[in-house]
C-alpha cells in the first residue's frame, strides 16, 4: 500500500482524522483544567508543608498533607484513575471527562506541592527574617517577598510538570475516554494499520509541547527582565 | 484556629467523597429490545465486531473500553445503558453478577477463526489442516464440550508431553479478558476454549505454543508485523480484517448480544 494510500486510508476516508481532532480537544480540555486544580492544591499543600517546616504550625493540616502525597505518588496514576471512576464515584452518575480532571489533578497536585515547597525552601530564609523585621506579618512576608521568587525559580519544573501532566492523560481511555491516544487506537482498531495513526498522534503530542514550551520560555524571558545580569 | 478549619474542611472533604460512594443506585434499565439502543449509551470493547455493530446505531453513544470487563461494570453501576458483546463472553458475565442479563434478540452470526499473516499461506494451510484432523478425530468437540453445555470442566485437554516439538515455537497473540475463549485463571496463566484448541493444533503438528496475551486492538497488528505468529483471540472474520491478514476455516460460530441491567 503506497504512503498516499495509506493516508487516505486512515485519516480521509469516513473522516477518521475527526478521531484525532476530537480527541486533541478532550485532551487539551483535561490538561488545562487538570493543570488548574493541580496549581491550586499544589499550591495549598506547598504552603502548608512550608509553613510547618518553617514555623512548626499547622502540624495536622502538615500530616494530611504528607499522607496525601505518599498515598498520591505512591500509585499510578491509572490505579487513581480507575479508582475515582469505578470506586469513589462508583453507583454516582458523572461526567467522564470531570472524573479524568479530577484524577489527573489530584494526581499533578502531589508532584506541583513538592516543586513548590523546593521553591519556597529554596528562598534564603534572610528574606523570611528580613521581611518579618521590617514589620510584616508572616502572610505578608510569603505572598510578598518570599513566593515571587520561589515561583520564579521553579517555573521550569513547573513547565516540566504540564508536560508531564499532557502525556498522562494518555492513559484516559482505561475509563473509555476518547482522548488523543484513544483516537489513534480507534483509526487502529478500524484499519489495523499501525504505523500513521501512532505517528500522527505522537506527532500531535510533540507540537503541543513545543508549543507549549515555547510559551513558558517566554513567560521565563518576561520575569527575568527586572534581574540582575 | 485557623489550623481547625482546615482539618475540618478535610473531613468534611473526606466524608462527602464517602457519602458520594455510598448514596444512590443504578438508574432503572430502559433497554428491553435492539431498537431501544437508539440513542443510548453503549459499552463495547474497543475494536471488537460489539464496536462495529454499536457505530451503526442511530444517534447512540458508542464508550469504548479496553476490556469487556470494564464495560460490564459500567453498565452495572449504570454509567451507561447496554454492552454489546460476543454470546458466549456474556453468558459468563451473567453467571458471575446477578443484577445483569442477556436480551433474547441477537444480531447476525459470524465466525471465529485463526488469523495468520497476509503472505503466510503455507501456515493457514498447516492449520486448516490440523483443524479438520481434530474436528474429524472428535477433539475440537471435546473441546467445546469443556466450555459450553452440560459438561462444563468434564473435557479438560491434556497437553501432550510426549507430542513432537520440532517446527520450534508458535505464537499464539491474545487478549486473556474474553472468557470462555481465553482468560485468567487463578494461577495468572491464559486458559479457556482457544488455548485448549491451539495446545491440540500444535500437539498435531509438532510445535511449541507461546502465548503472548496484549490489548485486543493489539492482537491483529502483532500477527501483521510478525511478532506473533497467529492471532487466536475469539477474532471474528470481518471484511476489513481479511484485508489485513489471512483467516483459517472458522472454528466457532457465534453471535453478538445485548447484556442489560435486571432491573
């Protein structure tokens, strides 16, 4: 079969790339609100495990916390998966696509929290103590001095993590889902052709983190413009 | 103080995600017949004949699942309204969950048979052959009598230890999550109707099995690109799919059903 045969074959004819394009967009739509809830628990959770390391507060919420991490990158993100689909919400009529937010955001969370923490911790804590001398209080001390520039020095594994995050959502289809990778096995499962659908879909993966690196990178160039060279 | 509220917001997290596992059954079954699938939420295991048959229905929503398992329990907690699957497979759902059951409706039969790479003639000839040797002796009888019917576990096939083995290996791709024909066993090896068929093919014609067990969508590329010698995964013959790869005589005929909630 020539390459323009094959072509037609998996992604012209009964329109087959609307497999593809459908899927990219479920895709996107888990990433980016994945990405969302896994800032803010990241976020929390960073805040919370800093705060008690730093101050020796907050000693319950730390111990959730902390168990919440091991419990979440303790199990493969599939396992999670399929628990929220099949357990927690299990006799619960939900959304697929909530499900996989979820799961992957709840899953993201873990991995964001200790990124953050790094950040935080990686602050002087000078700065901690300088800014609580000149009379702020310690919330205004992280929101104001301290988080600025933790989240500067770890936007880069931040950036890491949404790519991470994109690729895992791979895995959506255990639940039925037909995101990008279960649009190519569709193609597969109806052409048995391997080798354009797997390619077109890594393909479509690998752009979107160009893309997305790119604009990181930029994001980067903007916060650095005030450093000192 | 502010230390409470967080704990409390945790339990109260906590406890919702409890409340939520626990509250509300099932929705009740709307499907009493084929044409009530018409714009419902059907379960099929991705890139089986359930699958082909389920995209023809009007305005349905076809979920595809990687294991016929999965969709089972999907319709059981009624995630979604009906699961299209081969008769046999469902028939040993049923058995297992109370709350689900088969519809007497049936679509059109098709075939099962032994998939072989597209220029591989000489190896669909060997198994031609082997499958009529055995029908003919009573084996493949036997067989079949192990896994349907009355005698269910009379007829185990006993792998012959004294059989030649000098072809080398055969292997044998398939998806262990289609009981009767290939499934886990309690000890994690692949059993069932299939494996029982190609210990016989090959104790008759002088190779080693080696089964590869892999997602079903997997199985007939594994056979195309000749990481597996033969796909025996209860495949049913199909227009598309021997435009891909050779098909033996079939040796079972079967059909697709509708599995429903009781109630």
């Amino acid at each position: 079969m020539s390459l323009s045969e094959s072509i037609r074959q998996n992604f012209i004819e009964g329109d087959r790339w609307r497999y593809l394009a459908d899927g990219l967009k479920t895709t996107l739509f888990i990433t980016v609100f994945a990405v969302m809830l896994g800032m803010v628990l990241g976020f929390l959770v960073a805040i919370i495990r800093s705060t008690y390391l730093r101050t020796k507060k907050l000693l319950i919420p730390d111990l959730i916390c902390r168990l919440y991490l091991t419990v979440i990158r303790g199990t493969p993100v599939v396992v999670q998966l399929l628990i929220i689909y099949f357990v927690i919400f299990g006799s619960v009529q939900i959304s697929k696509t909530l499900v996989a937010v979820i799961a992957f955001g709840v899953n993201s969370g873990a991995y964001v929290a200790e990124i953050v923490r790094g950040g935080i911790m990686s602050v002087d804590i000078g700065q901690l103590e300088a800014g609580r001398s000149l009379g702020l209080n310690y919330r205004q001390t992280m929101i104001h001095i301290v988080m600025p520039q933790a989240v500067k020095n770890v936007l880069p594994a931040l950036c890491n993590e949404c790519i991470v995050l994109l690729k895992e959502t791979s895995v959506a289809g255990y639940i039925a889902i037909n995101d990008l990778t279960r649009g190519g096995d569709i193609i597969r499962s109806i052409t048995f052709a391997p080798f354009l659908p797997l390619l077109a879909v890594a393909l479509i993966y690998l752009i979107v983190v160009v893309v997305l690196t790119k604009l990181v990178g930029i994001l980067e160039r903007r916060l650095a413009a005030n450093d000192r060279r | 103080m502010r230390m409470n509220k967080l704990f409390a917001g945790f339990s109260v997290l906590a406890l919702s995600a409890m409340m939520l596992s626990g509250c509300g059954g099932p929705p009740p079954n709307k499907v009493h017949s084929k044409d009530d699938l018409k714009g419902k939420n059907v379960g099929v295991q991705l890139g089986t004949t359930g699958d082909t048959l389920a995209e023809d229905i009007e305005n349905a929503k076809v979920e595809k699942y990687n294991k016929a398992a999965d969709a089972v329990q999907a319709l059981k907690q009624g995630k979604i309204d009906a699961v299209i699957v081969d008769l046999e497979t469902a028939k040993s759902f049923v058995e297992k969950n109370n709350d689900i059951r088969v519809l007497d409706e049936e679509f059109a039969d098709e075939e099962y048979a032994i998939a072989v790479k597209l220029d591989n003639q000489a190896l669909q000839e060997e198994l031609n052959g082997a499958l009529k040797a055995l029908t003919e002796d009573g084996t493949l009888q036997d067989i079949k009598a192990n896994y349907e019917g009355d005698e269910q576990g009379q007829h185990p096939y006993q792998v012959k230890t004294n059989a030649s083995r000098d072809k080398g290996k055969l292997t044998m791709a398939t998806n262990a999550e289609f009981p009767p024909y290939e499934s886990h066993d309690d000890n994690g090896s692949v059993v069932g109707f299939d494996v029982d068929m190609m210990n016989a093919v090959c104790d008759y014609l002088g190779y080693e099995l080696h089964i590869d067990d892999m997602q079903f969508e997997s199985v007939l590329p594994a056979v195309q690109s000749g990481k597996a010698d033969v796909g025996v995964a209860g495949l049913s013959v199909t227009e598309d799919r021997q435009k891909n790869v050779l098909f033996t005589d079939n040796y079972a005929v079967t059909h697709q059903v509708i599995i429903v909630r009781k109630k």
